[in-house]
C-alpha cells in the first residue's frame, strides 16, 4: 500500500490474485522491488536480461570477497 498509494481492499485483491495491479501501480511496485522486477521480466520472456544482471550481481559480489581476501593476505604476519 505504501508503495503505490493503492488501497488496503485493492492491495488484498491482488495478494488474492482477483485482480492484478494497474499501469502505474506496477510501475510502483517494480520500482521497488527487485523481485516484482524479476517476475515481470520472466513473464516478458526476458530470461537473458535476468541472467546478465545475476552475472554482474555474482561479479560484484566475488569483487567484494577479492577484497576481504586481499586484507585478510595483506595482514600477515609470518613469513610466506
């Protein structure tokens, strides 16, 4: 509700699956929400755009774990 303005009876209808969101209440909800995003993009049949964006998140996050590794090589105090 907080996140399209949509109120409490519309909202119940759609977790009910009697109705779904309209235009810019879809919108809203992708706005915020990866997994909205996700499932529309899967509905659109854009399995590709889904796999590249896991591919840099997967990326991003080896990046992160480099990084930690690094520090943890870096602070060594014993000869190699």
């Amino acid at each position: 509700m907080r996140w399209t303005g949509a109120g409490e009876r519309t909202v119940k209808n759609w977790l009910a699956g009697a109705s779904g969101p309209n235009g810019q209440h879809l919108v809203d909800l992708i706005r915020h929400s990866d997994h909205a995003l996700q499932v529309m993009l899967i509905l659109a049949g854009c399995h590709e755009v889904i796999a590249t964006q896991n591919l840099a998140d997967v990326r991003s996050k080896l990046a992160e774990m480099v990084e930690v590794i690094d520090s943890l090589l870096g602070g060594k105090n014993c000869a190699q």
